[in-house]
C-alpha cells in the first residue's frame, strides 16, 4: 500500500528510484551498527536528520531563532546556545516565505551586530524565496551541495490544504521526510501556536491544526515571551523521543537582544511558571493570606474559599509564594 501511494504521488525519484526502496532491515544490520546514542545536530537537543519544528506565538522571535541557528551551522560554529554543536558540511538552507531578499539581508545584517561573524563563513548558507516547487529546489540544492539544516520558515504559507485534515497533512509532510533521509539532514520548520494558548503551560497541544503535523516531528519546541520581561524568552521542549523527563519539563530561559540574537542565561525555569497568573485564583490567594492572618485554620479558609479540603489552600498558597520568589 505504501509503495502504492509513493507511485501515485510521483515521489520515487526523490528517494532514487521504486526499485532501490528497500522493505525491510534485519535486526542483527542494526545491532552490528553499533550505534550507542542518537546522532545530533546540537547536542542532545536536535537529532541529526529528520523532521523538527518550532512554535509559537506571533513575535516571539521564532524567525530569529531560526535564522541566528542557520548563521551558526554555516560558520561552523562550536556551540550555539551553550550546547554543543556538531556540523558535518558547514551549510545550511533557509527556505523563507515571509520575508524577501531585502528583508533578509537588513535581518542577517543586524543579528551580526552581535554575532561578529565574516561575510566568508556565510557562503555555507543559501537562502531560498519565491520556489513554485519547494521540494523539487531543496533536492536540487542538497544534490549539489549537503546541509546539515534546512529551515521551512514557515509550514502554515506553504501547506495550502486544511489545517485540520490530518491525511492531508501527513501527505505533505512525507515529502519533507523523504527528502530529510535521503540527504541526511534536518529540516526544521516554523509553525504557530493556536489563539491564546500563552495562556495554558507549553505543550505539543498548543501547536495550530492538526496533531497530524505534531505526530511526523521528532522534536516539537515552543518558544514563547517571559511574563515579567519581554527581554527574555523561554525554549520549551514539549517533545522530543530521545531526550531526559527534565529537558520537557523546564524551560531555556534565553536572552533576547535588540540585535535579534538570542544567548543562554543557563536558567531553567518550570513550564507552570511559565502560565499567566489567572486573576480569579490571585484573589482567592489575598483572600486566603487575610484569613490565615485573622487566625483562621486552613480547614475554616478551605470552606470560606469554596475547597472541599485544606490540601486545595496550601497548594494555592504555594504555588503564588513560589512565583513571588522567582
């Protein structure tokens, strides 16, 4: 069924041909490879090849992540926000559907004012814009020259069926899949989060459409604002197979400058801290501190507060005394 549907939707040559599509790999092919852990790109963060994304909401600065991380791969740097970063060709491939040549060009250049790098160490990278066939111009361009990275800025300009088709969605996205493994690289798209999701903790279901689009990506990534200073923001992982429980459950805290760039703080911060102090709750903890301090037991407080039990109040107080200390 699958070779099938790889017939009807004219992608063998992408892959090199129907005949040359194995079925099939035995168990002891893999073992005898010897492979001990996931390859990376930035360590342990973005594996090596296959399907990522990041998200979030407008003006977080998803573009700027992206095109400061491209920058980085194509100047062969050692790190990139305090983790490891391990390029094999030195190149990068920025297909961008928002911005132009100029618009681009103005980005690159003022991200530079902080990053110093030489105009020479960016041939590696290769900007795309205006491709009536974006896969066609990506297996062209990995053909003549290998990347490491290949950023989609962004899914939502270049998918044109409905966002919540899943079938629709997954045959889109198996193109790009195909195309990833068989050049050996990582594409990383651009994606938006739904209206208002700011206001729930980041998770891989604040992703806009389908879980169709999460399901295909090895590593999902929400990037959103600080609550307390718009100079900071905050790389969550709500996804990633390969990665320790800690890496999806705090946050990168990053420094955001006026150049566009982002640095490490070497600050985690816990994804709940992350949520908007919801107003309601916030007077029921002043109404809850006014009773503790009349003497009154958190049994009394509990049924003032409309809680079934005092467990509901100290948790309240907690949680608002932590915050108050970060």
């Amino acid at each position: 069924m699958f070779r099938s549907w790889l017939n009807q939707a004219n992608l063998p040559n992408l892959v090199g041909g129907s005949n040359m599509l194995k079925n099939y790999i035995t168990g002891e092919t893999l073992l005898n490879k010897g492979v001990s852990e996931v390859p990376t790109l930035l360590e342990p963060l973005l594996p090596k090849s296959g399907l990522v994304c990041i998200a979030g909401s407008s003006d977080t600065g998803k573009s700027a992540f992206l095109r400061q991380l491209a920058m980085a791969v194509s100047a062969g740097l050692d790190s990139f926000l305090g983790m490891s970063l391990h390029t094999e060709h030195r190149s990068a491939i920025y297909v961008s559907t928002e911005d132009d040549e100029t618009a681009s060009a103005y980005l690159v250049g003022r991200q530079n004012g902080d990053l110093q790098l030489e105009a020479q160490s960016l041939r590696g990278l290769r900007f795309i814009f205006d491709s009536e066939d974006v896969i066609a111009d990506l297996d062209k361009c990995l053909a003549d020259q290998p990347a490491d990275l290949v950023v989609v800025d962004c899914f939502s300009d270049l998918y044109t069926g409905s966002m919540n088709e899943g079938n629709q969605v997954r045959q889109f996205l198996v193109k790009y899949s195909l195309l990833a493994c068989k050049h050996k690289c990582l594409i990383m798209f651009l994606h938006h989060c739904g209206k208002r999701t700011e206001m729930f903790a980041p998770s891989k279901h604040n992703l806009l459409g389908s879980q169709a689009f999460e399901a295909k990506m090895r590593l999902v990534l929400e990037l959103r604002t600080d609550l307390r200073d718009v100079n900071y923001k905050h790389l969550c992982c709500v996804k990633g197979n390969y990665l320790s429980a800690d890496y999806k459950s705090e946050s990168i805290k990053l420094m955001f400058s006026e150049h566009l760039t982002f640095a490490e703080t070497g600050e985690r911060v816990p994804f709940e801290e992350l949520v908007p102090v919801d107003t309601e709750r916030e007077a029921k903890y002043k109404l809850a501190k006014q009773l503790k301090e009349e003497g009154l037991t958190y049994e009394q407080i509990a049924k003032q507060l409309g809680y079934t039990d005092k467990s509901s109040v100290t948790k309240l107080i907690q949680r608002f005394e932590k915050k108050k200390c970060v």
